[in-house]
C-alpha cells in the first residue's frame, strides 16, 4: 500500500471572497486560522471566510461540507468537544456572540445554544474535570483574557482574567512587520490602518491544550501579513494561571521557504496519539487577507516543551501511520529537484516572466498573456532525474470581478464590502514529462476533473524519469489568464550533499532582539536552513534561505542565549553545520 503524502500548503478547495474598498477591488481565496478537532474517529477543520468546514479521515483527503446555519462573517472559528458534543464560537467585536451545538456535524446543523458578549478569537476549552473555560483576544493594546463558563449553559460565572498582553520589548519574534520590520505604509488603506492601529503587534487566537497536568496557552503575533507570523504560549498549572512565558518561543514559525507563515492555529492529537499544530500560512498579495492551511508535526518534550519540527516544512512529507519515531529529523524525505530549473514559456506579461514560477517564493508567479488553451509553460531540470512529488501551485492574477455567486455580503474594516464565491469552479490542465524534450507523455490530466486545486500535489507510485515538465491547457477558475507561482518538483538524487558551514560570524544587536549571521557560501549548496534553540539538544525551530548566506535573525527574546547551526543543502541532501553559542 503507498504511503499518504501530504505537501504545505495543504491541498484544498480554498473558497474566493472578492473585496471592493477605498485602494483596489480584489479577488483573492482566503482560509485561515485554523481549528482542527478529532470527533467522533473523524478530523473536523474550521477555517475564517468559508461557509462550512472540511472533514477527513485520514488528514488525507479532505471533503468540504457547507454549513448556512452559521455566521459565515465571524472570523476565527474556534470549534471544541464539550460534553460530549461539538460547540461553535467565531469572532464579533460590537455584537454579542452567539455558541451554536451540534451532536454530529455531518448530519445535525448546528443550533444556537447561549449568547455572550462581544469578543475576538476565541478559544473554548473543557478540562478533565469537566470546568469548561473561554479565552478571547485580538488586539494591539488589549491583552488575551480568560473566563470560567459553567459546563451545562455555557454562560459566564466568575470574573475575567488578564492573562498576558504583547511584549515586543523582549520578544523579538513579536514585533510588527516583513522579517519584523515594519515598513511604511504606501496606500491610503495602509495609512489609514496605520493612522487607526498604530504600529503595535496584534496578540490573537488563543487555544488552549493540556499535557501532563501542565496548560499551555497558544496565540498569534505579530500580523498575518507578515512572514514572521508565528505562534507562541505561556504554560501554566492551572487553566486560569498565572502564566509563565516559554523560553523556547516561538514554538511554531515559518519566516523562510516557499510559502510562509505558521501562526494562528491550534494544536491536537491525531488518532495515532501524534500531536499536530495546524495554522495560518501567507500570500497576501493580492490583499493581506489572502491566506493558506499548513500542517506541522508537534511535540511536548520530556521537560514540557511545546514545539514544531518545520524544518522544511513546505516539503512533501509522508502521514505517519503509527506513533510517529522521527520527530527531530533535520532533513526532509524528499529534496527540491527544480531548484536550478530553466523555464520557458509561450507567452508572458512584463514582471511574471516564466523563472518566477521556479523561484522558490509564492509570492511571485508567471503569466501568460492570454488566457487561451494554447498557452503553456515548460521546465528544464537540467538532466534526467527521478521525480516521486510534483507541487503544483496556482496565481489568483488579477481576477475579473464575478457577478453574483455570493451568500452574501459584509461590512469589513474601513468600509470596505467583502462577498464570499460558493459557486463552484474549475482548474484544469495537462502535465506531461518528457526525457528528450521531443517524446512526452501524460504525468497528470486535469483536463475534465472538474476540481478547483490552488495547490495540486501529483504523487507517483514509482519514481518518473525526467528531464522536462510541460504544462498545458490550463484553465483557472474565473477565466483568469494561466498563472503558476511553483511547479516544484521533488525526488532523490545520489549526488554528493554540500560542504559543512562550520564557521559563522555572529553579532547581537537591536537591543538583543536580533542577531546578525553571516557565513561562507559552501560549495554545492543551493540553499541554507538555519536551525536555532535555547538549549545545545533543543535546535527546534528554523529559517530556510535560497541563495543567501547571510541573515538578521529577528525571531529572537532578549533574555535569551541561543544555539545556532546553519544546515547546507542541494538536491542531494543536508549537511549538518557547526553548531554556535550566542550570548
């Protein structure tokens, strides 16, 4: 039986929403802030924006299931077991919230069962005792709060709880901006959010697990914009606190790779007894809110420790079928083989030339000029390999504007209207292989499949010999002209890994939230994955860099020492750096 392989950003049917506002119309797909809940032998996931929810199996194959009964406009789903049912809460920030009850998602719609008061992100949580307790927060200048509900009517008995606020002051990772520097502001929108927020971190979406008698409290930081976006906790003995701050923080981040971002999700166990962080990834290109689903392997360590191994976490890797044995593994079981990839294409529109589709960064893609079906793109590998996973990943390029198809409509922040798509739509194309370039044959037809991908992931029983990879006949949904952000194709090569990074110039500065590395480029390296920890065994977390050999660490806490090994890889494999001690 073939192993399941999975790739972030995870493949689903992520919803359109179309925003006109003061700076732009946009059309964008939006899922985001995560909750993942294993009900009933059975994977619930609720995301912002999306009129319903996805359930699986198997983390595997994901179905989307619509759900008119809820509020489609309340951000951040939170959705939790309580007593022995599922409960739904989403974010109003002037209307009181409503909790809504189902007994079995699938077939039961959810009914509304308590109002509360007005909050943001909330995040339901029910102890083994059987207490049953909200958190809630979303602000620049109000801290994360918590309160005690009682267990059968679910409204509120005792007092709120100021848990923790922002601190931006000594934790680097927290503070505002792309690689946390905030940049000025260059549209009217930005200004007027800038002129209306300040320039702050948000702290956001509270979730709440327990291990071992411990708590641990997630949240969100800095914005979901950002490539920082990340996820932190504070770890208490009791479900109120008081809270102490992890000195391993963030525990989940994804500042560096292909796609980015690994904040605002939540943390559970898979059937296996496997813990799993699921959260917020990054486009926000087309409008900040345009956002994707990862999934990282989670751990709590034998000294209580909460981390994520995301060590190329934007690389395919296989679902565990048993209690997983390789949580601390630095290498990915698959290398990136199109790295150094040629491109050509039939067409393109000035700025997305073709090599923008092979760049490492979803950020930036390739257009065709037209949107006919004889538009096509092609990639070089350079010489024949043996490809196991192709990543194929799709641009939302300037979208027309879509008549009807809404369930309706919101006023979103600064008037702007936000509208959600439940019309179903189509990608489709043909992949071919090819050895010489003049002999091709069928990799993948989506021709007629009449799903609607953003990122198609084509996994192959037995590895594919190639050296070309064409693509063609690509329609998008919306008639949008072909656009491709990453065709990336992953394999083993036998070739010899890259030389060691042994020596690395380190200086702390920034008033010790950032340190400045700086190294040799070694030879045969394509690229560079700088792992870091507070303890020499403990180098959880990391920042994957593409042709650089240098960076300003800013994901740092200023009362803290770290240990830093910056890892070479190619296509062949990874080599494990010298590790250093910075004060």
């Amino acid at each position: 039986m073939q192993k399941k392989i999975i790739c972030n950003p995870l493949n689903l049917e992520y919803r359109y929403q179309i925003k006109t506002g003061m700076d732009n119309q946009a059309v964008f797909r939006e899922a985001a802030d995560p909750t993942m809940l294993l009900f009933k032998d059975r994977y619930y996931m609720f995301v912002s924006m999306s009129g319903g929810f996805w359930h699986s199996d198997d983390l595997y194959a994901w179905e989307f299931h619509e759900t008119p009964e809820l509020p489609i406009y309340d951000y951040a789903p939170d959705v939790r077991e309580i007593n022995g049912k599922v409960v739904f809460s989403a974010s109003k920030r002037d209307k009181p919230c409503s909790l809504f009850i189902s007994s079995d998602p699938l077939n039961e719609p959810f009914s509304s069962i308590s109002t509360l008061f007005p909050f943001w992100d909330p995040g339901l949580f029910q102890d083994d005792d059987g207490r049953v307790y909200l958190f809630w927060g979303c602000s620049n200048s109000e801290p994360i709060r918590g309160i005690e509900l009682d267990a059968d009517t679910l409204q509120t008995i005792g007092d709120e709880v100021v848990i923790f606020a922002e601190n931006e002051a000594e934790h680097g990772w927290e503070r505002n901006g792309e690689n946390n520097v905030l940049a000025e502001p260059k549209t009217e929108m930005e200004k007027l959010i800038r002129q209306h927020i300040g320039t702050k971190p948000f702290i956001e979406g509270a979730y709440m697990n327990k291990s071992a008698g411990m708590y641990y409290l997630q949240y969100a930081a800095p914005g979901t914009q950002y490539n920082v976006y990340s996820d932190g906790v504070y770890v208490s003995d009791k479900p109120l606190g008081p809270f102490v701050y992890q000195e391993h923080n963030p525990f989940s981040s994804k500042p560096g790779g292909f796609i980015t971002g690994a904040g605002h999700g939540s943390t559970f166990k898979d059937k296996h007894g496997n813990w799993w962080h699921v959260s917020t990834m990054v486009v926000s290109v087309n409008e900040n809110f345009e956002r994707r689903i990862g999934l990282f392997p989670c751990d709590i360590d034998a000294d209580g420790v909460m981390y994520c191994n995301q060590h190329f976490a934007d690389y395919p890797f296989y679902l565990p079928e048993e209690k997983r044995k390789d949580m601390d593994k630095t290498a990915p079981e698959m290398m990136l083989l199109s790295s150094n990839a040629k491109v050509e294409a039939s067409s393109y529109e000035e700025g997305h030339e073709p090599e923008m589709a092979s760049n490492e960064n979803i950020r930036t893609w390739w257009t065709a000029e037209t949107d006919n079906a004889s538009e096509w793109i092609r990639l070089d590998l350079g010489s024949v390999k043996e490809a196991q996973v192709i990543q194929l990943n799709f641009a939302d390029h300037k979208r027309p504007l879509p008549e009807g198809w809404e369930v309706g409509a919101v006023e979103g922040f600064f008037n702007e209207k936000r509208k959600i798509l439940v019309k179903p739509q189509c990608t489709a194309f043909l992949m071919e292989g090819s050895i010489d370039g003049n002999n091709w044959f069928v990799l993948k037809d989506a021709r007629q499949t009449g799903t609607d991908l953003a990122h198609d992931l084509i996994c192959f029983e037995t590895p594919q010999r190639l050296r070309y990879i064409k693509l063609s006949n690509i329609k998008l949904p919306l008639d949008g002209k072909p656009a491709i952000s990453g065709l990336r194709v992953f394999g083993k090569s036998t070739g010899p890994a890259p030389d060691a990074v042994i020596e690395v110039d380190t200086k702390r500065t920034d008033e010790r939230l950032n340190i400045h590395l700086k190294w040799k480029h070694v030879e045969g390296a394509d690229g560079y994955n700088v792992r870091y920890g507070v303890a020499e065994d403990k180098l959880y977390s990391s920042w994957q860099l593409m042709g650089k050999s240098n960076l300003n660490f800013s994901m740092v806490n200023s009362a803290s020492g770290y240990y830093i090994a910056v890892d070479s890889f190619n296509e062949n494999g990874v080599t494990a750096g010298k590790v250093h001690f910075v004060e």
